[in-house]
C-alpha cells in the first residue's frame, strides 16, 4: 500500500482473542470483531475441509460414497466438475440456493486450459486433484470437539422441569427471571468482583436448574416470549460474563464462566426459543460466542445462527457493521458448511449492497478479506475479495484510516 508506513507488527502473533481491556471501549458502541488468523501474510492457508452437519443432505450417505469411489477417479471429477457448473449458473439470478446444494468449496476442481505452459501446469493440477478423495472423503482437517463439561440436556428436559415445578417453586421461579433481568438491563453499575460471582448464582442457584441434569439453567430465558426478547437477553448475559473474565479474586474461576457460556451456547441451538430472532442481534450473539472457538457449544450455537442467516428470505436491513460481526463469527468455523454457505450468502449482499458496503470502514474491510480469506476457493468468497482489494487499493482515506492490527489483518488475507 504505497505511502503508507506500516508499523511493526508480528502477523504470526495475531491474537485470537481481543483484550479485555479493549472490549470496554466497545460497550458505547456495541460489539467489536476481531479476526481469527495466524498465517504469515505471504504464506498460502492450507486447504481446508468442510464439516457437514447432521442435518445437511448427504451426511449419512457414505453407501452412496462407496459406490462413487469405486468409478474411476478421473471421470468422477469431469462428472461433477460439469454439475457444479451448471449449478452455479443456474443459482446465479437467485439469492437463496436450495437446501440440497451445496456452495461447497470443496467441490470445485481445476479446470484444463489449452494454452502454453498454462495447459502444461493445469494439465499436472488437474491429474493430481483426479487422483484424489474429495475432501470429505479424507480424514478431518480438525476433529470435532467434544463437550468441555457434562452439560448435556435437551430442550424436552427443560420444558419437563418447568411444567413440573410445584406452585411454590413456580412463584419462586417468576420472581427469580424478573429479578435476574433487572440485573442484566445495568450489568456497568455491578462491581466487577460481585459481577463474577452473579454469572454463575444466576445459572446455578435458580428453582429451575435443581431440576435439570446438569445443574444449570438461565431462568431469565423462557419460552413464552418472542424471540427477539430472548436473543437480547442472552446477549446481555453474554455480556457479562465477559465482563466478568475480568475480575480477580472473585471465588469464581474461569472454568465456571465457561460452563455458563456452554448452557448460554445451548440454549441458542438446541431451543426453539430464538427462531426468528432478527440477524442483526444474532450478529452480536454470534460475535460474543466466537470468542471461545475451542468450546463445540459455541461453534454449533454459530453454525445454527448460519442456518438462520441462509434460510432468512431477505438482508436487506443488513447493514454493514453488522454483516462484519457475522462475517467474523463464521470465520472462527470454517469446518461449518452452513458457515461457508452463510459467507458466500453475505459476500453477494455487499456485492450487490452498495451503501452497506460503502459504509465499511478500514477494520470492517480488514476483517471482511480475513473472513473471505477462510474459504479462497469459493467463487463469492473470491469475488468480493478482490472489490474490497480494489477498495483498498483505489481510496487512500481507508488506506490511512487502517492502524496496524487493520494492515496486518488485511495483508494476512491477501
């Protein structure tokens, strides 16, 4: 980026997670992303599979996938390089893709090109990308994460627990939600210390999480209002226990503040309480629940806000700020293939969005090509990569706009 002096920074010391101490400065404004990343920025991403969720089509269809293999390898790769050129055709004019195909990656193949030394190296490509598995056919690039703790309930035993809470126990339980969510509506008023300590009494010490299981339950939540509600009041909570990763010597340890983001997790995917939740306050959901990419309950919370962001009819009330924060949320789970698709679903929105995308800013743009980045074989992905590139490159107001962490990001995905 010419006339810009670049500051030091380590691009393989990129951080994960953003400081605490940051994340104050983002209560005036809301919820702050940062990109997940610590390739060098002239190192090319290893390629990356795809998980398929239980509920996508295909995902126990491995008779069909012995059947497949046992065709010779080179024909199955012309076979389904053909299909999936006429099925990104076909899906072009339209925003939502059926749920049975797949803007998978993976699926795309080299392509033979008949010129010069072009034909000679694509010839090479195309000879070893024949002879291999498709990539979910191999062994995982990541394995699925486990539980961290024995929370496993579901939605039938909460609904059992509360409908057979005694009268008493009901009246208490009424007065514990209104109280609770009285606390959530000013968490900056709480000291830090007491702040720590309200987060786990509020999921544990509840009429309600005597009867489940796992000894946890979030009372503040509950079935009978709508959606929206409840997806502000789990972000509130989410809140706070960010907060409260700060305190010290509060008798709590970061171990029960994970326990309470993993039922907070669950209670996002495994309910039905949040459907229908507006993805502009699921973006701020999602942007809290992907600062804990090694807990499987937060990643499973984010691939069910993708299910929601690809079945949603329309994004036009999307804005750019909060496409970013969702961007970033799904790049912390690439092995999602509803995260892909998600991603791809939002790289047409600012493509075809030109105030939203003209509202970016240096660091949305940074973390926009880091998101974009996770997927590099994705037609979408690759597609407004390079707008945001030419962005970049064209308008010297971004370019002196961007701080080091905004460069580093920023030629990290490039």
């Amino acid at each position: 980026m010419a006339g810009m002096r670049i500051p030091n920074v380590n691009l393989n010391a990129l951080s994960t997670n953003r400081s605490f101490s940051e994340e104050d400065q983002f209560r005036q404004t809301g919820d702050q992303p940062e990109a997940s990343t610590g390739t060098s920025c002239n190192e090319r991403q290893p390629a990356k599979r795809r998980r398929v969720e239980q509920d996508e089509p295909g995902a126990g269809g491995r008779a069909r996938d012995r059947d497949a293999r046992q065709q010779p390898a080179i024909h199955a790769h012309l076979r389904n390089d053909i299909t999936d050129r006429h099925r990104t055709k076909s899906e072009r004019p339209h925003d939502r893709a059926p749920a049975d195909v797949s803007a998978s990656s993976s699926h795309r193949r080299p392509q033979r090109t008949t010129h010069g030394w072009e034909a000679r190296l694509a010839e090479h490509t195309f000879d070893r990308a024949a002879g291999k598995r498709p990539r979910e056919e191999r062994e995982p690039y990541r394995q699925p994460k486990r539980p961290m703790h024995d929370l496993e309930w579901t939605a039938a035993d909460l609904h059992q627990a509360e409908h057979q809470l005694d009268p008493a126990a009901k009246e208490q339980l009424q007065e514990q939600r209104e109280q609770y969510r009285k606390w959530l509506s000013a968490p900056s008023r709480v000291p830090q210390n007491h702040n720590a300590r309200l987060c786990v009494s509020v999921a544990k010490k509840n009429a309600l999480a005597r009867h489940i299981s796992c000894g946890l339950a979030l009372p503040f939540l509950d079935e009978n209002v709508n959606a929206q509600t409840n997806a502000q009041w789990l972000d509130k909570y989410l809140l706070m226990i960010a907060s409260a990763r700060r305190a010290t010597g509060a008798g709590v340890t970061h171990s029960e503040l994970d326990r309470c983001t993993e039922v907070a997790a669950q209670y996002l995917c495994k309910t039905k309480w949040f459907d229908g939740a507006s993805l502009t306050q699921l973006a701020h959901v999602g942007n809290k629940l992907s600062k804990h990419p090694n807990q499987q309950a937060c990643m499973d919370a984010i691939a069910w806000i993708a299910g929601q962001l690809n079945q949603a009819d329309d994004l036009s009330g999307l804005d750019g700020r909060h496409s970013v924060l969702l961007l970033n949320a799904f790049a912390k789970n690439f092995n999602s293939g509803r995260c892909e698709r998600a991603v791809a679903r939002l790289a047409r929105h600012l493509q075809r969005n030109h105030p939203a995308r003209s509202s970016l800013d240096a660091q949305n743009i940074g973390l926009a090509l880091n998101a974009f980045s996770k997927w590099p074989d994705n037609p979408d992905c690759q597609s407004m990569a390079y707008l945001l590139a030419d962005m970049l490159a064209s308008k010297s107001r971004l370019r002196h706009a961007m701080d080091g962490q905004s460069v580093a990001n920023a030629l990290n995905a490039l």
